[in-house]
C-alpha cells in the first residue's frame, strides 16, 4: 500500500498590473488663459524694448562696414539711454519670466502631448521660446556682474540667441492667433467672469507682480540713472564709486599695463604725414574740455568732465581730410577683444571726441587710461580706447 501526501492546493496569483500614467493635476485658479495673458503682454513689451536697444549696442560695437563712418554722435547720451534700457527692461523680464513660467507650467503636462500638427507647432515654439528666453535673461545677468562660466564668446552668443527668442515669440503668436482672436472677442474659456475670490486673486497677483519689477528696477538702474543713485542698493556698480569718483570695469593690471611701460610712451599719429608726441608736447597742445558720459555696456554710465586733445586735430595734424577720416586707435593693453578699435568719420570729426589727458579736472589714473584715452559722445564704454598708444588715420 503506498500513501501520498496530498498535493497543495494551488493558489490563485494575483493579477499585476501597471497603474495608470496619468498627468499631474493642477489646482490653482490663476493658472488660466488671462493670467498668462496679463503676464505675457508685460513681458512681450519688456522683451521686445530689450531686443531694440540691444540691436543698438550691438550695431554700434560692431557696426557694418558700410555703417561705420555714419553712426551717429549725437545725441551724446544716446548710449546711456539705449543701454540703461536694455539692462533694466532685461533684469524686470527676470522677474516677469518667472510669473510667466508659473502661470502656464500646467500646459507642459497637458495629456496627450501632441493632439494635432499645429498643437505640435505650439508645444515646439513654446520649448524655444523657454529654452531661449531663459538662456538670454541669465546670461545678460551674468554679464552684468562680470561672471562668464561658461566657454563660448558672450556677445555673438547672445546677440544670436536674441534673435532666435524674437523668432520663437513670433511663430508661438502665429500658432496662437486663433485663440488670441478668440481672447480679444470675448469668447475664450480664460475670459470668462470669475467668482470675486478669483478676481480679487488675479488683480493681487498682477499687482505683486508689479511691485516686484518697481522694486529690482529702483534698486538698480541708479547705476545709470544717476538721479535714483541713492537707490542703487542690488546694481553691482555704482555711478560714485571708483578712482576719481567713475567705476573701473578693466584695470591696468588685468590689461597687463604697468607703470614701467609707460616710461618712454610717446603717441604714433601714422597717415600722410606721420608723427610722434610725448605727453608733455601733447599737453602743449591746444586742450578742449566736455562733459561726457561713460556708459558700459553692463548698464553703468555716470557723466564726467574730461579734458584733452580733439582728435580732429590730430587727424588733421597727420593729413586726414576733415569729416572723412576714420581712426584706427591701438592700446598698451597686452591682449583683448577692444585692443584695437576703429571709429567712423562721424566720431572722428566730432568736436565733442577728444584724446582725453585729464578727468575731473585731474590727470588721468592709470586705471582709467593715463596716460591717454579716447573718449567720444554716444559711444559704448568698450570703445573709449584706455592706455592709448597708438592712432591711424584711414
């Protein structure tokens, strides 16, 4: 007789299955076509005065051969304007950005990711316009404080990348048309009327928004608008602060310029009739004075008296035909992107545009130029030539 052991009952397995892939939910009520909306028209107007003064400043470091002898010198704070613009409209996009981003951050988890070829469209034109927008308005404030950690050339950088958010904020308002039609007739979901609580959030919301740009732009552009100086508590210069009451953005050190190479300097003037000046010849010189400001391209500028020889003169001195001859101007400095600079006709002739030999009525330190330095009307700060050594007459 054989005995078994009864075999065990088999138990049922359970059934596995994967949960459901569902997109996050959102809650909050000010994520909405109008709030977007609001936020976008401040921001759109914030980039679009960047992206006209930057094409200023970039045009006028960097101007087109067939541009160059007819930039303008005047008006003479033409620059300061342009570029104290350009900053303080890109440092309020920083804060708009971000309130832009928190109200729409709920359409990048929408479900299904791509419903159409033109709902494809939008979602690339918005992944752009991100990626683009945020790269600009961090790297323009790097360039403000002068950090660079990254290995490509900031200016033709950004420069191009301000053309790719232009691109970008164009084609996401051409996909958007329909539903921008749709908002100003009044028949969009995000236009209808709210519950007061809502309401009374949105106008909230827009009004911090509000103070927040009032706040980072009085709190930094005294840096160029020098009436509000006493305000400039997040800017990192100040209008005041520097040798001789001006700022300092290169020193003599960091151009490689040391008092010892300065013990033989002389002046080359080179054109049809070449020649050479020590500082005291150029001191006996005919001296002409201006009030100019020194405008930088991190948005600083502050005015100042400066004293010296009209180029003009010298041009004229080497044979260069007045109102049309353009300078090429070289420094001591050992190395860097404005070692050597031309400048137009225009500026060259210039009453207003002097070797400079003097500042605030005192001679000129070694960080800001000594012993010469060019300093003409409407010009970026990285144009007016320090440490000069050298002029040509074209």
């Amino acid at each position: 007789m054989t005995f078994r052991m009864p075999r065990p009952a088999r138990l049922p397995r359970p059934a596995f299955r994967l949960p459901a892939v569902r997109p996050p939910e959102f809650t909050g009520r000010l994520h909405d076509a109008t709030t977007a909306t609001a936020i976008g028209r401040w921001l759109g107007a914030a980039f679009a005065v960047c992206f006209a003064t930057g094409l200023v400043s970039h045009y006028l470091q960097h101007p087109p051969d067939r541009l160059a002898d007819h930039l303008p010198a005047r008006p003479v704070w033409g620059y300061t304007l342009t570029q104290g613009l350009h900053v303080a409209t890109g440092l309020a996009a920083i804060v708009l950005l971000l309130v832009k981003l928190w109200a729409v951050y709920p359409r990048l988890f929408v479900w299904p990711p791509v419903r159409s070829l033109r709902h494809a469209l939008e979602r690339l034109s918005v992944a752009v316009l991100v990626a683009s927008a945020v790269f600009e308005v961090l790297t323009g404030l790097l360039n403000i404080v002068e950090w660079y950690p990254w290995p490509f050339a900031f200016v033709p950088v950004h420069f191009a990348v301000a053309w790719v958010v232009t691109g970008s904020i164009l084609l996401h308002i051409a996909v958007k048309a329909p539903e921008i039609r749709d908002h100003w007739g009044r028949r969009s979901a995000g236009t209808r009327a709210l519950p007061a609580e809502d309401a009374a959030d949105r106008r909230s919301l827009l009004l911090a928004t509000g103070a927040a740009v009032g706040v980072v732009t009085l709190t930094t552009v005294g840096q160029s608008f020098t009436p509000l100086k006493a305000f400039d508590l997040l800017a990192p210069r100040h209008p005041d602060h520097g040798p001789q009451g001006l700022p300092v953005n290169r020193t003599a050190a960091a151009a490689g310029v040391s008092p010892s190479a300065l013990g033989e300097w002389r002046l080359e003037v080179a054109g049809p009739r070449a020649y050479a000046l020590t500082l005291d010849a150029l001191r006996g010189m005919p001296q002409a004075t201006a009030r100019l400001p020194i405008a930088c391209v991190e948005g600083w500028s502050v005015d100042a008296d400066w004293g010296g020889v009209r180029v003009r003169d010298l041009v004229a001195r080497a044979g260069g035909r007045p109102g049309r001859a353009a300078v090429r101007v070289t420094s001591l400095e050992v190395s860097g992107a404005y070692r050597v600079m031309e400048m137009g006709a225009e500026y060259a002739d210039d009453p207003l545009t002097l070797l400079a030999l003097s500042l605030n009525g005192r001679p000129l330190t070694l960080d800001h130029g000594f012993p010469a330095r060019i300093i003409a009307p409407n010009r970026p700060g990285v144009l007016q030539t320090k440490w000069v050594h050298r002029l040509e007459v074209l």
